[in-house]
C-alpha cells in the first residue's frame, strides 16, 4: 500500500498527539476528585488507547477492519439542563499545582472539539478510503467524548447552557419559511 505524503504525515501526527492524550489523561486522573469524572477519564483513556492502537496497526500495514458508520459509544452520564442557574466563576491560579475538576474537564473538553474538527479536516484529505475513515471514525469519537465532558461539566454547573426568551426566539424563527419542494423541482 502507497500512502499519499499528506495523509502519511497526518497519521504520524495523529498518532503523537494520541500517545500524548493518553499520558495526559494518566496525569490528570490523579489530580481528579470527583469519582464520576475519574470514570469518564478512565473510560475516554481506554478508547484513546484503542484508537492509538489502530492507527498504528493502520500505519504498520497490518490493516485494520474500520467499519462505517461509527456506532457511539458515547455514555449519557447527566440529561443537559438548558438555562443560567447562577453561574459563578473562580478566578485562576497562576501558582496551580493541582487541577481543579472544572480545569481537567474544560482542557479536555477543548481537547476534543478541537480534535474532532482537526480530525474531520485530515479525513477530508485522504486519498486512501480506509485512512479516511480512521481519520473520520476518530474526529466521531472526538465529539462523543466532548460530548460526555460537557454532560459532567453542564450537571456540575460549570458549563451552563444559556437559553433565549420565547419572544426572541419567535422573533428570529418567523423569517423562514417552509418552501413546497414538490413545485420547485417541476
């Protein structure tokens, strides 16, 4: 199998910053104090840990059966609760030692949004349909994870979710209209 120079190096580079994820989630374990964000973690480092293993039986050429469509795996901790609730806000220590629960899930939090748009992005570059969808399948499970970080985060209190008033909300609804599709295709 030839690889195309670009979606070699963004294997390579995926893969460091999967080995480097999974050092991060070792160190940050031990500074977490909430058991149910201990769980995610340990559950987010184990699939971290598979991903890794993929893409380097992917790399080595030892192929890899990657079925699509991703099937979640995403665990629903918390239901999201939708409205401000008093939010508050501590301000930052630049002399930390320690992570705060609220700090661990807001870097990881961050760490997948961003994993999962850059993952998007690769796999949208690749020539071959089996890195793509490594590549694809990764950017999913980045969202998933996210996701479950902002579940914790939301049920905490540390990420509220705002919502607009119903006034405003008719207000920018009422310009769109729904549009006959059977008389525009004739």
């Amino acid at each position: 199998m030839r690889w195309a120079a670009h979606e070699f190096l963004e294997t390579q580079e995926a893969l460091r910053s999967k080995a480097a994820t999974i050092e991060l989630y070792g160190a940050l374990m031990g500074m977490t104090q909430d058991a149910h964000l201990r769980d995610i973690l340990q559950n987010q480092q184990r699939r971290e840990i598979q991903a890794y293993q993929q893409g380097v039986n992917l790399l080595l050429g030892k192929g890899v059966q990657m079925q699509a469509p991703h099937t979640p795996q995403m665990n629903v901790y918390e239901q999201p609760q939708v409205g401000l609730q008093q939010p508050t806000m501590s301000a930052p220590n630049p002399q930390a030692t320690k992570l705060s629960d609220m700090s661990i899930s807001t870097v990881l939090l961050n760490l997948h949004k961003s994993g999962a748009a850059v993952a998007m992005l690769w796999a949208c570059e690749c020539v071959d349909p089996q890195v793509r969808t490594y590549h694809a399948t990764c950017a999913n499970v980045c969202q998933e994870m996210a996701y479950e970080l902002w579940q914790f985060m939301n049920y905490k209190g540390y990420y509220q979710a705002p919502q607009l008033a119903d006034h405003t909300m008719n207000t920018m609804i009422r310009p769109f209209q729904g549009q006959n599709m059977t008389s525009m295709m004739m």
